[in-house]
C-alpha cells in the first residue's frame, strides 16, 4: 500500500562532511507488503542513499501476536522492512501495521 513520510526537523537534510544526512518519520498502513514497502530516495529527500539506520518509535497494533522490534532499510531495492520480535523475521505479508511509526536517518546525497 502506501507509507506517509514525514520530514522531522526544519530542513530537509543536513551536511555531514561529504554526505547529507536526511530524517523522516515514517508511517505504515493497514497491509504489509512481502519483502518491505517500497521507500524512494526521493521520498527521503536525498538522490541517492548510501545507507540508513531504522528506529521503531511506535509498535504494531498488535502487540501480542507480533510485536515489531526492529526495522532496516535497503538502498538496492528502495524497501523498508519491519521485524518480528517472536520470530525474528519479517513481518508476514498483509499483515496489519497501520500504527507502526518508524524514524529513518538515511545518508547519501
């Protein structure tokens, strides 16, 4: 389905040495795709990124059946992907993820 990205901070990103370092506040939908969500650098504000760092800042809605632990964001294929606390896995496609917010620092240029 689709992510709403959110630019946290007043600029869209910040120079770090020779990188731009670009946050946003991610938020998912009702159904989650197999094998990530699509995440464009565009709408990471940057052309390209060279890596991200993934921070869940709120869980599933459903706590007990699969709790989100974690997330990480692949730059090859533009997909952020959500992790299983229970199963330390993906989590399952279609599943419902509408209250998972995440922040993701992504680098690059």
């Amino acid at each position: 389905m689709a992510l709403t990205v959110e630019n946290i901070g007043a600029l869209p990103y910040r120079v770090i040495g020779a990188q731009r370092k670009s946050t946003k506040k991610v938020t998912f939908d009702n159904s989650y795709q197999s094998e990530g969500e699509p995440l464009t650098f565009k709408e990471l504000g940057l052309s390209y990124v060279e890596s991200a760092d993934v921070s869940i800042l709120n869980g599933s809605e459903n706590e007990s059946e699969f709790p989100v632990s974690s997330g990480y964001y692949t730059p090859s294929t533009e997909k952020i992907h959500l992790i299983n606390a229970k199963t330390s896995k993906e989590v399952a496609s279609t599943k419902n993820v509408e209250k998972v917010v995440a922040q993701v620092e992504a680098y690059g240029w």
